[in-house]
C-alpha cells in the first residue's frame, strides 16, 4: 500500500492530502478527549499504535511503486474508534516514511487516506455492526481486521488507477488491474491478519476484560465470545 515518494502527481498528492487533512482534525480531537478522559487508556494505545507499526512495516513488493502488507490498523479502531486511529495510523505512515523508506512525504496524504482512514472506518464500522446483531467476538474481530485491510488496498488501487489509467480501458480497466496484482498477495495476508487479531481481540477480553470495561474501551457486552 505505501506509495513510493514521487510516484503520484503532484497535484494528486495535494488533493488527497486535501481530503485527508478534516480527518486528521478530528482525529487529534478525538486523542486529546481520550487522554484527557481516560489515562489509562494512554498505554494500550500506544501499543495499539507499535501493533500497526510493526504489522504495516512488514511489505512485500506488489505492484510498481507500491507494496503488500498487513495493515494492523483494525485492531486499534475496534477498541478506540476510527477517529483515534486515523491519527495514529498518519503517524504510523509518517515514521516509516522518514525511518524505514517506506512510502513517500509527498505521498503521505494519498497513503493515510487509503490506511488511517478508509482502512480504520471500515474496520470499525464491519467490528461493530457485526457485534451489534450478535456475531461472537472473534468473528466480528476477524471480518472487522480483514475488511479493514482489503479496504485499504481496493482504495490504493483506485489512487494508482486514477493516476495511470489505462490507455485502452481507461480508469476502470486500470483499476481491474491493479486490484488483480494487489489480490494475490493481499488476499492471503487479509486472512492471516484477521485470524491474528481475533486471537488478540479474545486474549485482552479474557485477560483484561475488568480494565478494558472499565476505561470504556470495550463495551460490557463485548466481553462474551
């Protein structure tokens, strides 16, 4: 997913940060409430933030200018809300951009949108319309996390189509391609990162099912499996 430095347009990237940037508002709000809320909540979400640092550092090269990998940012918009991690997620991207070469400065904006955002709202949203019609934990932890993924990347593959339309098919057949290449290697670590994070989801809830209730990060029927 990490689009490489220079590889978009300028003006795409300056349009996707654009989108991004009222997003990333509401992000440091929503933080700023929760930290002021609920201390204790700091540590978890740092190591929700490590969780997606660690999981979306781990690339495999897929299409050109871009790569696979895990996104690990379900998990965190599961326990705190999409909003938090959108700018958890920023952050993910901006470090590894500046740390490890992966993604570019000038390609954050078009990164977080497809990740931070599009990634972490359909991972909350999949996480808690399950729970709310009775799915068990552990299936609303997996669809939650692997949608949250495949997003991700169905949203990459509308930014690279959008950027190198095809020249027969135009945008659409750019976008069937793109979605072709990303599949194979995308759709194996969707299952894999949601199995990982329905294994986590079911170890806090047993585990620290008293903490989680109390700083109001788990709803107290989301303790059963």
């Amino acid at each position: 997913m990490h689009i490489m430095e220079g590889y978009l347009p300028a003006a795409q990237c300056a349009a996707w940060g654009a989108a991004s940037a009222p997003f990333f508002v509401q992000g440091v709000r929503k933080a700023r409430a929760l930290l002021a809320e609920k201390r204790s909540a700091a540590l978890l979400l740092g190591a929700a933030g490590g969780y997606c640092f660690v999981m979306s550092a781990l690339k495999l090269p897929s299409v050109a200018g871009s790569s696979s990998h895990p996104t690990g940012i379900g998990l965190g918009a599961m326990l705190f809300g999409p909003w938090v991690m959108v700018l958890v997620g920023a952050i993910v991207l901006l470090f590894q951009a500046l740390l490890l070469g992966h993604g570019g400065i000038s390609t954050l904006g078009a990164n977080a949108f497809s990740m931070a955002i599009v990634g972490a709202l359909v991972g909350w949203g999949t996480y808690r319309l399950l729970r709310r019609v009775g799915a068990p934990l552990w299936l609303a932890a997996f669809a939650g996390a692997a949608l949250s993924d495949l997003a991700t990347y169905v949203t990459t593959s509308l930014q690279l189509a959008i950027a190198f339309p095809d020249q027969a098919s135009g945008l659409a057949g750019a976008f069937a391609k793109f979605l072709g290449i990303f599949a194979i290697t995308q759709l194996p670590l969707a299952i894999g990162e949601g199995v990982l994070t329905a294994l986590i989801m079911l170890y806090l809830v047993k585990h620290s099912r008293r903490e989680l209730t109390e700083i109001g990060i788990l709803a107290p029927e989301a303790g059963g499996s």
